[in-house]
C-alpha cells in the first residue's frame, strides 16, 4: 500500500516536472562543486540573441552574492541580511519570502559586508544560515519556519556568510569572525529537527583544558607561546566544502589565523594547524581524516576558504582522484583528494611571499623580505587573494578551470603594542598605519598593480592558456558550460560571455552595477536560462577604492534571468543617495587630523574605505551633508543609525576620539576637492 502510494506521487511529480527538466539543485551545482553544465541549447553559436527574460528587485544595494538553486520550478535566492526569496524560475514572480530579521547592529562584527552566498535544499525543505549565527529550515512551498538552531556563541563576533551543505540526513555549516577573533569550527545538524550532530573545531583552545578530539590535541603540538585562545585562533570555515560520496569525505577550506600576526598569535613558531588548510572529514562522525596545509604559519590573511572542486585529471598516464583549488595566497594546488598527498601546485598570479612550492615537503617557501616582524613588508598577494571567494568552474570539455584572478599588494607591519579589544579588528598588523601609501609614487604603483582578469588554467601542466583583462579586481564567480561557453559578471558592471576553448567574448551585456555572485543555468519546458545575481559589495567596496578607482556605486541588487531572444537589458541607472555635501569648520590642526587619520582606519575604514574613499556601497562620508554632521555623535556613539548597520560605537571610542574622526573625514573631503555646495551623485 505505502508502495502504490509513493508510486501515485512519483507520477504525479513526473507529469508537473517535463522530463527534459534539468535544474540546479546544489550549491556548486554537484557535490563536486564543478560548477559546469551540460546543457548546450545556449552555445557558441546562438549566445549573441541571449536577452532578459525577467528580473527581480531585491530593495537593497548591499552586497549581493548568492548562488540561486532551482528545484521543482522555483528558484531560491539569499540576498542581504540573510533573507531567502521562493521565485518562480520561469516568470520571476514572488512565491514567499522570509526575513529572518537579524540584528542590524551585528553588521559591526561582519568583516566583509552582510553577504549571504546561498541556501541549500532537499525533500520540500530550503536551508539557509544568517548573519547572526542561526542556521534555518524552511518549507520550501510556504516558507514558514520549520525549525532554527542559534550555531555559535554571541559574546564572540562570529558571523554566517556561506551556504550549508547537506550529506545524508546531516545539514553543515560553518562561520567566519577571524578579523575581529574568534575560534573556527563547523557543525553537522540533523535535518530533521536542527539537533546537533557533531562539531569539528579547526583550531585548538586552551590548552590548559582537555581537547575536543585527538585531531585537536596533535593541532596543539604546532602552536607555540602566546595565547591564540584568547584571540581565537582563527580557521574559519566560512565558504566552500566539497563531498566525496564514493570515499565517503567531506572536503572544508579553512581560514585565517586570529590574529593574522604569527608573531603575536605563536610567538614561538609553528605551522599552526589547521589554519589555512584543506581538510579531509569523516562526515559520518566528523572525525578528520587527512589535511594539507597551503600557508603554513599564516601571517598575511590568507584563507584556503576559497572554492574547491573535485575531478578526476590523468597526471603522468595516471588517472588520478583530486581535489583543486586556488586561495588567497596565489598558488594553484591540485592534491589526492584520496590522502592528501599533494600532485602539483604552481602561482596563477605574481607573488613575492613565497619562491615556489616544494615538492619534496609540500611546503612554500617563503621570502624572507616579506617576513614584517622587525620592518613593515610590500607583500602581493595581500589579504584580497589573488583569487577570493568568487566560485571558479571546471570544464570536462576544455579540461580548464576558470579563475576570477586578482593582483593585489598590501603593506603589513608588526603591532608591537597589539592587545586584543573587544569588538574591533584584531589583526595584530598596523593596518591603521599602512591602509594606504602617502608619497604619490607608490601609491600609484599600487594602483597600477591593482587588476582582475578572469584566467583560463590548464590544471595538468599547471599553465595559464588564456585571459580576460579586467581594470580592476572583485569581478564575479564563474560558470562553464557545455555549449563553449564560460559566462561571468565583472566589478565594472558588464555580463559577458566567453568562447571556453579560446576566451573570445562572444555576448556582453551592460548591467550598470557591480557583479560579484556566480551565474547558473537551468532548463524548464525545454528552455535554458542562464542566471545572476547582480549587485556590487563584500570586502573590496566595503574597504574602498583607490584614488583613480572607476566607481560603479552599487544600486539595489536585482536577480537577472537570460533567455534566447529575450528582452533588451535595461542598465540600471538610478543613483541610490544624492546628498548636498556640507563641510563644517572643525579643526584644521595637524596633531587633531592625525589622530583622528589613525581611529578612523582602526574602526572605520573597514565598511567606509581606506582614505575614506568608498567603493560606492556603504556611505562615502566625505559627502555627508549637514544634518550627518550635525548628528555625528549621536550616529557614532549614540546608535541613530543601529536599524540599517550602523551601530553604535561607543565601547570602542570616546567623544573627544569621535569628534577627531570627523575632522579628519572633513579634513579629506578638502584634500580630495568635495566643497560644500557641490550637489553629488557619487553615493
Ligand atoms: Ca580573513
């Protein structure tokens, strides 16, 4: 009888589903997280009729990144502060929405923007994590709430970015906070009812206190002096995990130390496992199983977060199992995902922190000029990456992997006097000091070394094969597909579409804001769409611009939707805020200036811009008009502004430091030629 009953629904689901239906219904499209697909009646040949077949206004301009998934005709999408939209895939009509209503002012502890990169699905239930640290269920017809589970403790700044992923009947998470000090670890939870199944911490605690597990205990022994605890430690989990179904593992890249200063964090050496790693796990019982260690020692930022994808290449006649990715630190690691052992690795970007990889040991060797202990270091990458979060994608076809690459350069610098605060960035490395170079010279060597290009990378032979030049860097994650084609978003506001064999740009589409998200296809009643989330932010606008920056201030993010012989594309054109700008007489005198010029880049300038030159999507302040300044205390230390992020800051500065700030912000305003009667359309 219950037979006969799940054969009815089957039917019944086979008649509303057309069997030539093929959806995107995980993350990276497979748990091997290639993020290419087969489909193919867009192609080479007929891309240049792509054209808009709906789109959806999401309210905000905050930073939109999410992968959308497609299941049963309806697409899911996150947008900022963590709210989870049900669309119907082939109108673009709104189903249901839920706001999860997180705090505002948790936006604080949010290093790089209030993101959400995904939600995650199976059997009638949608998934999501928030930015305060919940992790949800969903009914995916409804969207009422099923169950939530708070998944991190709220005395330390952690946050919730990344999309879960589901094995089984466990759903996985993960969280982030290493900027500002927090310990990493992710936790299984039982989809059924949101109890937690096991935890796997990536770093050790106290080591006065029993460890967690054996796998914790042999991390301790690489930790040296200090007291990383207090700090956290880092290793955040806060993006990309891939599953082996065959060997049973579940893949997770870890992040960065807390603090990122080696010196500070384990004064007397030592890899400090498991930062910056690829890590093997039982998913089972999240037991470890194997790791490979990209950045040991990590002092730069350098998170091995960044997007894994699981293949299998014929190395020296061999058909291999591996797992690939390209983190921060620039090297391109192809590695047996059997065991661990590493295959190959080799730069995709230039670097100075390190020579090469070697072989023997598997470890970088380092550059000692760029060690910062006893002098402040040029170092490239910097902590952007050469390649950050943006997914890549793997093609079966052209056997290349697809790179959102970056050239950066950042000055590090030993904090000899660092303690850790509460609440604010714990870097351990002067970044108030060196946010930017002051002598004209090198600055514009920074902004020249400044770019993006999407890479074409033969991951066998370790070989760049072609590149899409970009100004700058931040463009968007990447999709492959069988028709030859590579399609991504870029930083300056375009949708492209690229010949996969050889980077010929086929179709390009104005948008007119930023793309950072990653774009997927589906096919419904033998149509295929191919889709993206557009919308500029996360850390590179937030932390903002450089002097000669091409600025392409967000506008409220929209969900775009291509179709063959679809609708002309509308760029969009409004300018969020125009405010008249208003320079009050503050103090104009240096010793003021210059500390306000150092509580500013320790506070402010991570979500406002380095310079206070922003990226276009929070507030540029220095074209704050009369009434912001008139309320300056009253937003800074007073909270006015709590419900749209700004929170108050009153833990971290005093009224005397507050009002330094904000002449120093007037004091830029002047130097960069705002004046007061000048009406601006740069916010
Ligand atoms: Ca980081």
């Amino acid at each position: 009888m219950k037979n006969y009953a799940l054969s009815i629904i089957a039917v019944l689901f086979v008649a509303q589903c057309s069997q030539s239906d093929i959806e995107w219904t995980k993350h990276g499209l497979s748990d091997a997280e290639e993020r290419f697909s087969q489909l193919q009646d867009i192609n080479e040949n007929n891309v240049s009729k792509l054209g808009l077949a709906w789109s959806f206004d999401t309210n905000t301009n905050r930073g939109h990144e999410t992968t959308p998934i497609v299941v049963d005709r309806t697409m899911y999408i996150t947008a900022p502060w963590s709210v989870v939209y049900a669309l119907d895939a082939i109108t673009g009509d709104l189903k249901w929405t839920h706001d999860p209503q997180v705090e505002r002012s948790w936006a604080r502890n949010a290093c790089c923007d209030v993101v959400n990169r995904g939600a995650a699905y199976q059997n009638g239930r949608v998934y999501s994590a928030t930015i305060d640290g919940r992790l949800i269920a969903l009914d995916a017809i409804t969207g009422d709430l099923i169950w939530e589970t708070l998944t991190i403790d709220k005395d330390r700044p952690y946050t919730i970015t990344g999309a879960p992923r589901i094995i089984g009947n466990k759903i996985i998470i993960g969280n982030g906070g290493a900027e500002l000090g927090v310990r990493g670890y992710i936790t299984a939870y039982d989809t059924e009812d949101g109890s937690e199944l096991w935890r796997f911490y990536t770093v050790p605690g106290d080591p006065n206190l029993p460890f967690e597990s054996e796998a914790v205990a042999a991390a301790a022994e690489t930790w040296s002096g200090g007291k990383w605890w207090e700090y956290g430690g880092g290793g955040t989990v806060w993006d990309s995990m891939a599953y082996d179904k065959e060997l049973n593992l579940l893949y997770i890249g870890t992040g960065n130390g807390s603090p990122w200063n080696r010196y500070i964090r384990s004064p007397g050496g030592g890899d400090n496992l498991y930062l910056s790693s690829i890590v093997a796990i039982n998913p089972d019982n999240g037991e470890y199983v194997w790791h490979y260690q990209t950045t040991p020692g990590d002092s730069w930022d350098y998170t091995a977060t960044q997007h894994m994808i699981l293949t299998e290449l014929e190395i020296n006649g061999e058909l291999r199992k591996v797992i690939m990715q390209a983190p921060k630190n620039g090297f391109f690691y192809v590695v047996d995902r059997t065991n661990g052992e590493l295959i190959s690795a080799e730069n995709f970007v230039p670097m100075n922190w390190a020579t090469h990889v070697d072989m023997e040991t598997g470890r970088p060797v380092e550059n000692p000029a760029t060690n910062y202990f006893e002098n402040p270091a040029l170092v490239t990458p910097g902590p952007l990456g050469g390649h950050n979060w943006q997914p890549m994608s793997y093609s079966s076809d052209t056997g290349l992997v697809y790179i959102p690459a970056q050239e950066t350069v950042f000055v590090y610098g030993n904090d000899p006097d660092f303690s850790y605060t509460k609440g604010a960035w714990n870097t351990g490395s002067t970044i108030e000091l060196t946010y930017l170079p002051k002598d004209p010279a090198t600055l514009a060597m920074v902004d020249q070394a400044t770019i993006g290009y999407l890479l074409a990378w033969d991951p066998v032979s370790q070989k760049e094969v072609w590149r899409a030049q970009y100004k700058r860097p931040w463009s968007g994650g990447v999709l492959s597909t069988a028709g030859n084609l590579v399609f991504q978003g870029t930083s300056d506001g375009r949708f492209i579409a690229y010949q996969a064999d050889s980077g010929t740009s086929l179709w390009e589409v104005e948008i007119g804001q930023g793309i950072i998200a990653p774009p997927i296809t589906y096919k419904i009643d033998g149509i295929q769409y191919i889709a993206v989330q557009v919308g500029y932010g996360g850390a590179y606008p937030l932390v903002g611009g450089l002097p000669s920056e091409n600025k392409n201030p967000a506008k409220n993010g929209r969900m775009m939707v291509f179709k063959l012989n679809g609708e002309k594309v509308e760029a969009a054109t409004k300018d969020l805020i125009v405010t008249t700008p208003y320079l009050p007489n503050l103090s104009e005198e240096a010793v003021i200036i210059a500390k306000g010029e150092l509580e500013y880049h320790e506070h402010c300038q991570f979500c406002h811009g380095a310079g206070v030159i922003s990226g276009g999507v929070l507030p540029d302040l220095r074209y704050l008009d009369e009434t912001s300044h008139k309320t300056f205390l009253g937003t800074v230390l007073g909270g006015m502004h709590a419900n749209t992020g700004m929170a108050a800051f009153k833990d971290l500065l005093t009224i005397e430091q507050t009002e330094n700030i904000q002449a120093y912000i007037v004091n830029q305003a002047r130097l960069t030629g705002v004046t007061t009667s000048e009406a601006s359309s740069e916010q």
